[in-house]
C-alpha cells in the first residue's frame, strides 16, 4: 500500500524501494545512502504521515458503482 500511494503522489520510486527494505546489508553503503537521502526520506515519509492522518480523520471517499462479475466456464 505504501508503495502504491507513495508512487501515485509523485515520489522517486527509488527513494520508495529503499525506504521499504529497511536496511543495508553492506554497513558502508547503508550509512552513504541514509546520509545522501535524508532531506528526500524525511520529505517523503512527512508526505505519508500526513496521508495517514487524512485517512485517520476520514480521508478521500469515492464512490463507484459495483458491476456484476461474469464468470466463464
């Protein structure tokens, strides 16, 4: 879900990949990707806070029609 939403709102998808795997098995490379995008993971994980907030207080709904499933044989 977070991938979804945060790609929909125009995120680098690779900032979005990155936050999601939760860590670095190289030490080295996890301490220069933490530090080289810190301001874009803030930015971006303020954006989702704020997004779970609206939908805490009743978000977006959208109303739709359900159509009936046709199921084949």
């Amino acid at each position: 879900m977070a991938s979804t939403l945060l790609n929909e709102e125009g995120f680098n998808g690779g900032w979005i990949e990155r936050q999601l795997v939760h860590g670095e098995k190289d030490g080295v490379r996890a301490a220069y990707n933490y530090a080289q995008y810190l301001p874009d993971h803030r930015t971006m994980m303020q954006a989702w806070a704020d997004l779970l907030d609206r939908f805490k207080r009743g978000g977006e709904v959208i109303s739709f029609q359900a159509r009936p499933i046709a199921f084949s044989d």
